[in-house]
C-alpha cells in the first residue's frame, strides 16, 4: 500500500476519533445538563476553598484526608445554614405579616401612617377606597404563602439532596485533581497549551471571584442592613436583614427593594429624622461602603467595562433565570478573555508579518 494511502487512512482514522470525541462531550453535557447548577457550584466551592485545602493538607501531610474533611465541612455548614435560614425566614415572615394585619385594623398602630399614604393618593387622583382592607388581605396571604413554604421546601429536597451531592463531590475532585485536570486538558486542547492554561485559570478565577463577590457581600450587606433597621427603629430588623441579602442577587437595584421602602415607612408613621437616618445609611454603608470598599477588597478583580458587567448580570438573569446571576458573568468573563488572547495573537502576527 502507497505511503499517501496509509497517511490518508490515518488523517480519516484522526477525524473520525475527533467526532467521536465531539460526541461524548455532547452526551456527558446531555446527563449532566439537570444537575448542573450543582456542578456549577461545587466547581466555585473548590476554586474558593482551594488555598485553605493546600494548608490543611501541608500541614496534615494527607491531601486527600483534607479533601474529604474541607468537603464535609462545606456539607454540614451548607445544610445546617440552609434549614436554619428557612426556619428563621418563615417564622420571621409570619409574625412580621400577622402585625401588619393587626396594625391595619381600625385604632391599630398603622392606621396614621395608613392615612398618611391616602391623603398622598387623594393628591394624586388615585381613588384609596378598601385600602386597608387590601392591605390586610395582602398580608394574610404573605402569612399563609410564607407558611407553605416549608412544604415546599419539604417536596424539592430529593431535587436539592442530588445537586448538593453533585456540588460536593465537584468540589472534592476539583481539590484533588485540578492539577492533572489542567494538564489533560492542555493535551487534548487545539490551543496552544499556554492559551489554554490561561483561560483555565481565568475561569478559576473568575469562579472565586463570582462567589466572594456575590455571596460574602450579600451576607456583609443583610447584617449591615439588619444593623440600621434596628438602630432607626424599623419592626423586625432581622427579618428584613434577610430579605436585604436575599435582594442582593438582584442586579442594579438589589438592595433598594428593602432598605428605600423601610424608609418611606418611617417617614409616614411621621418619623422623619429615622426615616432620613434609614436612607443615608441604606445609601452610605448598604450600598456605598459595601460595594466600593468590602467587595474590591474581597474580589481582586481586572475590572470590565460596566456594559458588559449589565449584560453579563441581566442576559444570564433573562436565560438561565436565577443561576444566570452566577454563570453568566462568568461566561462574559471567559468570552472577553478568549478575545484578548486573540487579540494578542493578532497582534504578534502583525508584527511578525
């Protein structure tokens, strides 16, 4: 047989592996797909816990035993956080809408403010008739919603028992192998292995950074918040510090959704100087000395231009709904570095040619 014909074969023998390597990735992403904001997670679990599992190990002289004690750890905060966040939340939800309900009816405690807010819309045209009593029915239904939370909770747990299994087993073999994963990953790449390494580490970093900056900083903004509602007087401080956290994750307006309407509330139960107090520090210490003085200092970040910090944080809210806060600056991240490194080719082979 011709030497052109067994170099032929074997050029088709390579393609055909490529294929068929193409379409195992599609396949593991197919069985993947249901569990993958677990994945997602785990992955940013192991990327931010990485320096502490390197010291532990150093110093327990057993990788692996770290691995599973960083792993067990993370599981028993993880659950424990997230039952005493539920339980804490519903109660506090309950009782918070069960007192406005009292407090709107005839000689109840909101009644001035009440009135305050319908002579607004008297000058506005806007007819206030049956106000309380909408309000009263808007509260029992917070009261009665925010109870059946708990059975909802309670019908989703397979659902939330695999992702969390998912997540921590990513995050175990994220601290054991990233290593040999960057270099496998490196040998069967059709990049350059520099290239490649380098958008690896991108996306580790961006990883670390996504959860610091989302998480810790929405943590910091609800104890801050919680802080001020109870220094200016606002009713159950420490369930709207959780609300204030919760909103976080909303890009742009996040934590206005709590903080500007507690404010208004003092302003019409005729409190004006809390009320003042209550928007300077939403203002100030919520948004100002958290987001420009606590997340620069907990994310060491390139910076990106603000358009495409927006249309990473609402396009992956529009198509990946709530994960999309998480996946999709992640994925903006990574787009803008693959085409600074095409950029950077480009330029080298300008000044090559």
């Amino acid at each position: 047989m011709a030497e052109s014909d067994v170099a032929e074969r074997r050029r088709r023998g390579r393609r055909a592996l490529a294929w068929l390597a193409a379409g195992s990735l599609v396949a593991i992403a197919w069985l993947a797909h249901p569990f993958a904001t677990g994945l997602l997670l785990g992955a940013l679990m192991g990327f931010t816990l990485q320096p502490a599992h390197e010291r532990l190990a150093r110093w327990s002289g057993r990788p692996l035993l770290a691995s599973v004690a960083m792993v067990l750890a993370a599981g028993i905060v993880i659950v424990g956080g997230l039952l005493a966040f539920i339980s804490l939340f519903v109660t506090q939800a309950v009782a918070l809408a069960n007192a406005i309900r009292e407090g709107l009816r005839p000689g109840g405690a909101l009644m001035p403010w009440l009135d305050t807010i319908t002579g607004w819309l008297a000058l506005l045209d806007v007819s206030p008739e049956n106000l309380a009593e909408r309000l009263r029915g808007a509260a029992t239904d917070i009261a009665s919603g925010s109870a059946a939370l708990a059975g909802t909770v309670a019908s989703i747990t397979l659902g939330g028992l695999l992702g969390l299994f998912f997540a921590l087993l990513t995050m175990h073999v994220i601290l054991q192998h990233w290593p040999r994963i960057v270099e496998l990953l490196e040998d069967v790449s059709p990049l350059r292995r520099e290239y490649t390494r380098a958008l690896l580490e991108e996306f580790r970093r961006v990883g670390r950074t996504t959860l610091s900056g989302t998480v810790l900083t929405g943590l910091i903004q609800g104890v801050l918040a919680a802080l001020g509602f109870w220094l200016c007087g606002v009713p159950r401080p420490l369930f709207l510090g959780i609300a204030t956290a919760l909103a976080s994750l909303v890009p742009a307006i996040g934590t206005l959704l709590v903080w500007v309407p507690a404010g208004l509330y003092l302003f019409g139960a005729s409190h004006p100087a809390a009320a003042a107090g209550m928007l300077a520090w939403g203002a100030v210490v919520v948004v100002g000395f958290s987001d420009y003085v606590i997340r620069p200092r907990l994310v060491s970040d390139e910076g990106m231009p603000a358009i495409l910090t927006f249309l990473a944080l609402f396009g992956g809210l529009e198509v990946l709904g709530l994960a999309g806060l998480v996946a999709g600056p992640m994925i903006m991240a990574l787009a803008v570095s693959v085409l600074r490194l095409y950029a950077r080719e480009a330029r080298a082979r300008g000044a090559g040619g």
